[in-house]
C-alpha cells in the first residue's frame, strides 16, 4: 500500500495555504463592498463585463466569463428586473439578446470598480514595484502550471 504524504512534510504546503487565505480574504473584502452595493461577486462580474464590453451577446458573455449560458441568462434576468442593465434583440442572431448598461447599472458598476480597486489597493500596498513584479512573475508561473495539468 502507498503511504499518502502528510500535507505538513510537502515543501510547498505553507504557500498554498498562504495563496488559498489571500484569496479567500480579499473574496471576503470584495464580498462585504459589494453588498454596501448590494450586488453579488457574480452579479459584480457581469456588470463588469458588460462595463468593459457593451453590447456583448449573453453567449459571448457566458464565454469571456467560463460560465455557463443558462447561468448568464438568469443573472442577467435578475440584473434586468434590478434596472441595471438592458437586454436587447441581438443583430447578429435575432433568437439572442446582447446586453447594455442602464444609466443606473453604469453609476452602480463604477461604484463597484472603486471597491474592487481598494481590494487590489490594500492587497498591494506595501510592496514596492519589485516585489509585485516577481509576485507577478511567480504567480504567472503557479497558473501556467495548472493550466498545464488541467489541459491534460
């Protein structure tokens, strides 16, 4: 029988830990700004995308966001019935929608952005521009890494 390593002997197990807290807290900070907003993560997400890229189709959203499209769909469903956004008769596919801002879902998002950004603010904040590049490099490593496995 193969002995199953301890997590505590793994060389690189308090890195994870630290990577997985970093993310769960600034989730956490994200989450509490939001809700001043009363938006959701998921919610923030859409208006995000839809802010960067007006007129998306909900499809493409779903695509750009790696989610699927019946989740877009009610999300955009609820986002609509909040008066954040509109959904519109796409040109390209009469039987799709593409979605827009309203003027409230534009002052709501912007809003939004300004947490968020604190988030990245606060997370960063006493690094020097140094440090955040090999953090940048090292964290670029992480991810090609699991991109890798998860390609296989």
């Amino acid at each position: 029988m193969r002995a199953i390593p301890q997590l505590d002997d793994l060389t690189h197990y308090p890195s994870w830990l630290l990577v997985g807290r970093v993310h769960v807290k600034c989730q956490h900070l994200l989450h509490r700004g939001l809700s001043e907003l009363r938006l959701s993560v998921a919610k923030y997400e859409v208006l995000h995308a839809i802010y960067r890229d007006e007129g998306l189709s909900q499809q493409r959203l779903a695509r750009r966001l790696l989610v699927a499209k019946s989740n877009v769909t009610v999300l955009c469903q609820r986002l609509e019935k909040d008066g954040l956004i509109r959904r519109e008769r796409d040109p390209e596919d009469g039987r799709g929608h593409c979605v827009v801002l309203s003027e409230k879902g534009r002052k709501v998002v912007e809003a939004a952005v300004e947490v968020h950004a604190g988030v990245v603010e606060l997370m960063a904040r006493d690094l020097t521009e140094e440090q955040a590049a090999v953090l940048d490099h090292i964290m670029g490593q992480v991810e090609e890494n699991l991109d890798a496995a998860a390609e296989r």
